[in-house]
C-alpha cells in the first residue's frame, strides 16, 4: 500500500524544493525523485496519529466519473488559452469532491515549481492511473494536452457505460438465483415438516434421499441465524 513521504530536493537549478510525495517505499520514491531531475537531499515516511489515521480513512475517493468530469474541464480551459495553473486553481475550487479539490492543488504548487503535469500526477497514483499519466506525457510532448485529456475522458465514459451494461445484464439472472433459492429455503423449512407428519400417520418408512431431505430441513430451522451469518459473511468478505 501506498504511503505518504516528505521529501526535500534541489533541482537543476540548485534551488532546494519540499513536498508529498506518494509511493510503496523510501528507496522508490528517491528512484522517482531522481527522474524527476532532482538532487534528493532528504526523504521521510510522514506519520500520522490515531486522529489522522480515522481521517484518511474516511476520506471520501476519487471515482472515475469525478476524473473524467476532471478531464473535460480541464481540457476546456487549456484549449481556451487558460494555463495549467490558473486551470487547476479554478478546477479545485470547482469540483465538489474534497480529495480531488485537495489533490489538485498540490498539482498546482507542483507544476508551479517546476514539474511537468505528469510528474505532478505521477505522485498521486491512487488517484491517477499509469494509462492517464502516460497519456498526459504523451500530450505534454506532442503539443496535443487538451486533445489527449478528451480521449482519456471519452475512454472513462465507454468504460462506465459498458459496467453499466454488464450490471443490468446481471441483475436479471441474479434476482431469479435468489428467487429461486428462497422458494427452495420455504419448501424445505415449511412444506418438507408437513408431509414428514403425514408420512408418520400412514406408518411409513421414509426412502434415504426424502430422509436427507427431512434432515437439511431440521437444520435449517434450528441453526438459520447461521445460515444467515454465513451469507452476509461471504456478502461483505
């Protein structure tokens, strides 16, 4: 899992810079500082309290829509002549997502010191994915930024559409399983007890496969809450 590390550089130009950085270890964000064209001079894994912690978790995340909703607004003002930190600025005042709001300002100050857009994402991997890193690099060198960020928003959009698809596909089959296992479930616990009664007025002997039967449908009705924990166990595993 990814953590947060506070690093302090120098760059080409010998300035000395501070900031976040996100990554999986020490030794991958000074690999990554060092492509970047920095002079590392300092890394630490930034900790937090038990406060701190509680907040991070409940932070709300960045979904794909908020990202391409991202993408088509930012692709908007760069076309209109707006620059990249005017647009963040205004794009983080704008979306109604608090972590994306906070995330794009740190791209603000990165790219006001000197980073290119992708290196200022690529710091951010739980928010931006390799395929839209790459493909903002590819438009930063190109000449071709506002156009890429339209085929990355338009990618995201087919991409939810066909989930979307492939759910409601889903949802009919789904709802005849757990129909049908329910009408299986109140056979078993009501209608099975009422002829194993009428089989013991008649004074029969009950074949193996109806003695099974008889026997899942005791268990059932004396350990249902554990059949019930069973399944919301399997359901929020």
């Amino acid at each position: 899992m990814a953590a947060s590390y506070a690093y302090k550089v120098k760059d080409r130009t010998g300035q000395v810079a501070n900031g976040v950085i996100e990554g999986d270890s020490i030794s991958t964000v000074v690999a990554k500082l060092r492509q970047m064209g920095y002079t590392v001079i300092n890394v630490n894994e930034k900790t937090a309290g038990k406060a701190g912690m509680s907040i991070e978790l409940f932070k709300k995340k960045v979904k794909n829509k908020d990202i391409t909703v991202f993408s088509r607004q930012f692709a908007t003002m760069i076309s209109s002549g707006l620059s990249l930190t005017k647009s963040l600025n205004i794009l983080s005042e704008q979306t109604e997502n608090p972590t994306l709001a906070e995330v794009l300002l740190r791209l603000q100050k990165d790219v006001e010191a000197g980073q290119s857009l992708s290196e200022a994402l690529a710091a951010h991997p739980n928010v931006f994915n390799s395929l839209f890193i790459n493909m903002v690099k590819a438009g930063e060198t190109g000449g071709v930024l506002d156009e890429v960020l339209l085929r990355v928003a338009e990618h995201f959009e087919k991409d939810a559409a066909l989930k979307s698809k492939i759910k409601s596909a889903m949802a009919y089959p789904m709802i005849m399983f757990i129909m049908s296992m329910l009408i299986v479930f109140a056979m078993i616990t009501f209608i099975v007890p009422v002829f194993v009664n009428m089989f013991d007025n008649l004074g029969g002997d009950l074949p193996l496969p109806t003695k099974i039967l008889v026997f899942l449908s005791d268990s059932i009705r004396s350990f249902w809450y554990v059949l019930v924990g069973a399944v919301m166990a399997i359901r929020y595993a």
